[in-house]
C-alpha cells in the first residue's frame, strides 16, 4: 500500500479545562452606566474581513465577533491580588472558540517575603517562547496565528527575592489543560475530521493508494479523560537582578502544549481506516534571558530558550496491527535578541531569533516545519492624536523568506467606542515549504467597531 504520509498529518485538540462560573463586568467611564462591579474591564469587538474582493475567502474567514473580560483587584494587604481574564471568538462558520489565558488568586507570606499563586497564570520566564508565540512554555490562546497570545498554565507558584538581588521562582502542577484551540469537528458517525476556522489544520478525506485517491474514515479513540488532565509538570526560574541588569535561567518538564494523535492506517476494501488515539507527550523546556536597562524607555534583551521531547508518550497505546505512523520528535534549539523602546506615546521593538538545531525535513516527511528558523521582528505602535493610533507588526524569516505583516489603525469615537482598519498578510516563497504554506490565504484586510467597557 502505497500511502501519501504527509496527506495523513492529524492536528487534533481536546477540551478539559472547566470552570464554575464567570462573573460578568466591567470597569472604565461606563462601568457606572452598566451597573457592573469595580475591578471589570472588557470589550465587545464586531470585523469584518470582507472589505476587498478575494480576501477573507477561507473558511471561518469572514466575519468575527469577540468578547474579552477582564478583572483584577487587590482587597487587603494579606491578599496581593486576583486575575481573571476569559477571551472569546465566534466567526461565520458558527464556530465558538474561548480561553482562559489566566485565573488566579496571588497571596503574601509576609513572615518569609514569600509571593504564592494558584490557579491558570502565564509564566514570565521565556522572552523568546513569548515573542515568537512557540508555544513551548506557555500554552497560547490561538484564536489566529497572526497574535496567538499566551494562555497560563494550571498549578501552584511560588516567587522570592532576596535582599542581594538573587530570586527564585517555583512552580508545580498535577493537572494537565492542552491547548483549546484551534479546534476540529469529529463527526464519529461519517468518519470524518473537518474545521471551522482558517487556522486549524484538518487531515485529508482522501488518500492517494497506488494512484488511486480513496476516502478516508477516521475512528478517534478518545482515551480515558484522567490519562490526559492528571499529568504533573515542575519547574523553577533562578535569577539576579541588580540596577539595570536582570539575569535568569528556567527549567521546565511539562506535558507539550498539544496532544499528539498517533494515526494506524489500514485498508478496508475501497477505504482508508485511520485509528487515531490521542496520546501525551512530554518534553523538557530550558533556556534563560539577559536584559538590561539602558534608561527608563530603552533596554536590550538577550535570550534562548531550548526544547528536549521524550520519544514515547506518558501512556502508551496498545500494540498495533496495521500500518503505524507516529508523531516525530526532535529537539529545538534557538537563540536571540533584540531592542525595546517605550514611552507614553510610542512603543517599539525589533527581535531577532536562530534556530541552530537541525532539521531535515526530506528524510522524514512526518516533521513538522518549524514556526520561524532565523527570523527578524520588528513592530512599533505610537498615539499619533489623542484619539488616532497606528500599529504596525512584521517578522520576515531570512531562511524561507515567510513574512507576516500586521498593520492597524485606531480610531477613538468616544471614551467608549473605537473603530479600525487593519491589514494582516502572509507571505511565502512558493518554491520552498515551510509551517506557513498551509495558512498562506489567511489575509485580512477588515474594519471593526469595539465597545469598550
């Protein structure tokens, strides 16, 4: 049997986390008008990507409505803070995305100066896994590939600093929350794996079998629930901080922010059965940043960050019986750095970042591309008016010449409503592949009105 591999790649992502309830709220110059506590904040945001003809044709492309909520508050001086902040998307293919990038509570150990957080946060260890949205670290919330954000981890955190500038940060967790989008829909009846949104990467209905494309029925075996949740992760930052200079180094051992589906193809008369059973990976996440203050609105920043898989899932799936492709690990190495600049009416940075692993598609087609293999980062955003702003964001890959261009206009109506007009492309050199081939007709060039509260 004669299968195209690459045609049978499974991205794939499950659901576990749940929470009781959502407090609805706001705060700013409307908060009164709303009735909504003190500690809210939040946006209603309507786009439309339908501005030119031919862009925003991909499916899920054309239209988006987003819900952001915020709250923060500190009480007392026993208590440091709370954090809750809940992201949604609904687009025109009815698909429903949200994500809890944090949800926390953080109190002080006022007797050992000692901070302790629990609950979802996002840790500030990696500059590298941050600005170049690898996901390595952190989860991400992955609404676009654009600005995929960073989503927390679930556990326990524990922060110190010392009088001599040295700090040490903990953190541990027994649950294990992947990545929530973007999803796929399972249609167990038909077989079939298909996608909402212009970023998920559905497998293919048809496989190429000795010239001949057949259907393909996919049977996802989805595991027991507690071999996915209840998997631990542990790490710990080391640092020093004096003056301008600040210094840190991190090791992680976590669950990878995907779960990978190992696929066992076989062939039933005229159709392709694929089994797919979701399995848990683990790898270990290492790497540590420099920066170092040159005045109060200009800093460099040195970074790295440095990624080791296990070759074998946490929980091994049963013995097979047909033709078995497993997902390939392989190591990754990147180093960088860059310039930021900040003030009250503009910010700016330009990053630069090397992958000096190796990787070498051509003698396994079940790789996957890496997002950026030597990139440059440059973006600037500046308050032109007090109510105009500009923003413009662009990363160009020296290696395969991928280039993503965001460029936006704000216009401030009232202290309560703004509008938009932005663009967002993606550039590919049609003679090489690489990890953004597949989005190449994601653009967007969309106008938005939001409702700030």
């Amino acid at each position: 049997m004669n299968l195209s591999l690459k045609q049978l790649m499974l991205t794939a992502t499950f659901v576990t986390s749940s929470f009781s309830s959502v407090t609805t709220a706001s705060i700013s110059n409307t908060r009164s008008a709303l009735f909504l506590p003190e500690g809210f904040s939040g946006n209603i945001e309507l786009s439309s990507n339908q501005l030119v003809e031919d862009v925003g044709e991909v499916e899920g492309n054309q239209f988006r409505a987003d819900l952001n909520l915020k709250y923060e508050k500190s009480e007392s001086a026993s208590v440091i803070g709370k954090k809750f902040e809940l992201k949604t998307r609904y687009n025109n293919k009815e698909n429903f995305m949200f994500s809890i990038p944090e949800a926390y509570i953080s109190t002080h150990l006022s007797k050992y100066n000692i901070e302790s957080s629990f609950g979802r946060f996002v840790l500030p260890w990696s500059h590298a896994d941050k600005n170049w949205s690898f996901g390595k670290l952190n989860n991400r919330v992955n609404f676009d590939g654009f600005d995929p954000g960073q989503e927390g981890l679930t556990g326990l955190r524990a922060f110190k600093q010392f009088s001599n500038g040295i700090k040490i940060d903990m953190f541990a967790s027994f649950i294990y929350v992947p990545e929530m989008n973007p999803n796929t829909v399972i249609d167990e009846d038909k077989g079939t794996i298909t996608c909402k949104n212009a970023w998920c990467d559905a497998p293919p209905a048809q496989a190429n079998v000795s010239g001949t494309y057949l259907p393909v029925f996919y049977n996802v075996e989805m595991p027991n629930i507690s071999t996915i949740v209840f998997n631990p992760s542990y790490g710990t930052r080391l640092g020093f901080s004096h003056e301008e200079i600040s210094i840190d180094a991190f090791y992680m051992k976590k669950p990878e922010n995907t779960v990978s589906t190992p696929l066992e193809v076989g062939l039933n008369g005229s159709i392709v059965e694929v089994d797919v059973t979701p399995e848990v990976y683990y790898h270990e996440v290492y790497g540590g940043d420099i920066k170092y203050d040159f005045t109060k609105n200009f800093a460099l920043n040195l970074t790295s960050l440095f990624v080791r898989p296990s070759k074998t899932p946490e929980v091994a799936s049963e013995v097979k019986t047909w033709l078995e492709m497993n997902p390939k690990k392989i190591q990754e190495d990147y180093v960088g750095g860059g310039f930021e600049y900040k003030d009250n009416n503009m910010t700016g940075a330009i990053n630069y970042i090397a992958r000096i692993s190796e990787f070498d598609k051509e003698s396994d087609p079940l790789l996957q591309y890496p997002r950026w293999n030597q990139a440059i980062h440059f973006n600037i955003g500046s308050h032109i008016t007090r109510k105009v702003s500009v923003g413009l964001d662009y990363k160009f890959d020296m290696l395969t010449e991928d280039r993503l261009t965001m460029i936006r206009a704000n216009y401030q109506v009232s202290p309560s409503l703004m509008t938009s007009l932005g663009v967002n492309m993606i550039g590919t050199n049609e003679k090489e592949e690489s990890y953004w081939d597949k989005f190449v007709n994601n653009d967007a060039f969309y106008g938005s009105l939001k409702y700030l509260f």
